[in-house]
C-alpha cells in the first residue's frame, strides 16, 4: 500500500506544479499535518456512505478539508486548533453535500474564477486519484480496499494543505 501512496503523491504533485499551485518542494506544516488522523477518523463514516454514488465528491472533499485546515493555521490556529472535530465543524455549517462551497466561499473566501479555477483544480485530483484507486483492482469491501482508500484521503489532504499554504504565499522555493 505504502507504494500505491507513494505514486499517488508523485503523481498529484507533478499535476499541481504543471498547475503552478505548489512548488517542486512541498511545505512542511507538522501543525496541519497531526491533525490529518483525527479529522480521517471523523471522516471516513462519511466518505464511505458517499463513495459508491459519488466518488469524485467523497475523495475530493478531503483536499478542500485539507486547504481549509492550513487556511484555519495561518489565520488563527489558537481558536481552531483547540476545536475538537474539525471536519464536524466545517461539515455542520451547510451539511456534507455542501461542505466544499461552504469551504470555498467561508473559509478561502473564493469568488468568481478563483472559485471556478480551484473547483476544477480540485475536481481533476479527485479524478486522478479516483482513476488510480480504479486500476489497483482491488476488490470492493475488503481492508485492502479500505486501506488504499485512506491513501487516497490522506494524499489528497495533503495535497489540499500545500496548494493552500502555495496561495497564502508559503513557497518553498530556493533564494
């Protein structure tokens, strides 16, 4: 699995510095980064229920959850760091469905192209990863399929963090 991970990273990285959103060397937020098991506990309930009808929405969502959770560091991560469930506070604001515009317009404060651009961002990576999930011909139901989910979760989250920490100016380029 840790391989199967390993090309998912490569992968999403490559397609979003081809998209100028993160630099060839991701930033590295341990904040962000020890909150990814709650918030993957609080939401695989969810993103399970959601997979089979809507996969793209089920992966996707995590890498907004992952954008949000780094603009929530930088803003004031005294308050939200403090917050039990993170991912139950931004999915109670609108319900699940709704979770990515509450996201995109609450807490990035997106609107007009940059709300299209990063749907469209966000939706491609989900697609990719979903693509990838696909090819693995892993069967339905079983640990293998749950834990090659939660790859695809935590890749995406990750994924999500650094785009963010990219457009807030965190870049990770040499001076």
């Amino acid at each position: 699995m840790e391989q199967f991970e390993d090309k998912l990273h490569q992968d999403l990285h490559q397609f979003l510095q081809s998209m100028k959103e993160v630099d060839e060397r991701l930033p590295e937020c341990p904040d962000v980064e020890d909150k990814w098991e709650d918030i993957a506990k609080a939401y695989i309930p969810d993103g399970i229920r959601e997979f089979n009808d809507f996969p793209s929405a089920s992966l996707g969502w995590m890498m907004y959850i992952g954008m949000a959770v780094a603009k929530f560091w930088d803003a004031e991560w005294e308050i939200y760091s403090k917050i039990d469930n993170l991912y139950a506070y931004m999915r109670d604001k609108r319900g699940y469905d709704a979770m990515d515009e509450y996201i995109r317009e609450n807490v990035l404060l997106l609107q007009g192209v940059d709300y299209t651009v990063l749907e469209k961002v966000a939706g491609e990576c989900a697609s990719r990863v979903y693509n990838a999930l696909r090819h693995q011909n892993i069967e339905p139901g079983t640990k293998e399929a749950f834990n090659a989910y939660v790859c695809c979760l935590h890749q995406l989250y990750l994924m999500g963090a650094a785009m963010q920490l990219n457009r807030m100016g965190y870049y990770m380029k040499k001076m």
